[in-house]
C-alpha cells in the first residue's frame, strides 16, 4: 500500500468490498469510534500528542452516537440536522487524522489509514444522504398542482 496516497486514493483496510455488513452504518461507525479510541490511545504523551488525541476522540466517537439520535428524529429538519453533525465531525475527524499523519506519530499505521479511508467513504455517504433528504423535504413542502377543475372558468 502507498502511505504517500490521498485518502481517497486508497484502498481502505477491514472492508472489504465483498465483507458482510459493509452498508452497514450503525456496525461501520462501532468501528469507526473503536479504531478512534486504539489511536488516540497510542499518540505520543506529550501536550500536543494529549491535545490531538483529545479532539481526535470528540469528533470520531460522537458520528456513533449521533447515528443514534438520527435515528428517532422528530421532524425531517431534526433528522437533516442530526446528519449534518455527523458529516462536520467527521470532516474535523478526518482534519486531525490528517495532521497525525503529517507529523509522522504513526507512521505506515494501518489503523490510520483506516480512519482516512473510512473516514472519506463515511463523509460521502453521509453527504449523499443529507442531499437526498434536503431534496425530499423540497418535494414534500412544495404544494400539489391545481386541479384543471379548481382553477375557475
């Protein structure tokens, strides 16, 4: 593997294209947070080491969490909402994964490159699925054509 790739150039590792679950949110965010934590975990003792792993835990355990509340919206704004959150920490995920990888903490650590793959299949899917729900809700508030007959002669 090319450790020197784009995030979105590389094949990610533990999902297979052809592995059971693979659509599976609730089950790909478990792991999403449990490989957060195994990371964060092994980031050098120093200040700025504690700093990332701090930030790199809040945004990629809260995706999991927030899957959750998605789940039982109240309303098509709340559910959007709730998908928006989910697609900003992990866009800050992805931020700090990044800045792990240029400082060379874990080099070459599969893991990371887990994160940065996963994590850009994870923003996609969730951008889409924000997309379609905004389009959804634009289809639902617009009102239905008037009939030929309501129309008055």
């Amino acid at each position: 593997m090319n450790f020197e790739q784009k995030p979105s150039e590389r094949r990610c590792l533990g999902y297979p294209e052809t592995a059971p679950g693979k659509y599976d949110l609730e089950e790909r965010l478990l792991e999403f947070a449990s490989i957060i934590i195994e990371v964060s975990e092994r980031l050098p003792n120093t200040r700025a080491g504690n700093h990332l792993a701090g930030q790199l835990l809040r945004a990629g355990t809260s995706p999991f969490g927030n899957h959750g509340e998605a789940q039982a919206p109240e309303s098509a704004d709340d559910f959007i909402h709730k998908m928006k959150v989910r697609l900003k920490e992990l866009r800050e995920n992805r931020r700090w994964s990044r800045l792990i990888e240029r400082k060379n903490w874990l080099r070459n650590d599969p893991q990371l490159v887990f994160l940065l793959c996963e994590g850009e299949e994870l923003i996609r899917i969730f951008k889409a699925s924000v997309q379609t729900a905004e389009k959804n809700r634009l289809i639902r508030k617009r009102p239905p054509p008037a009939s030929p007959l309501s129309r008055g002669s």
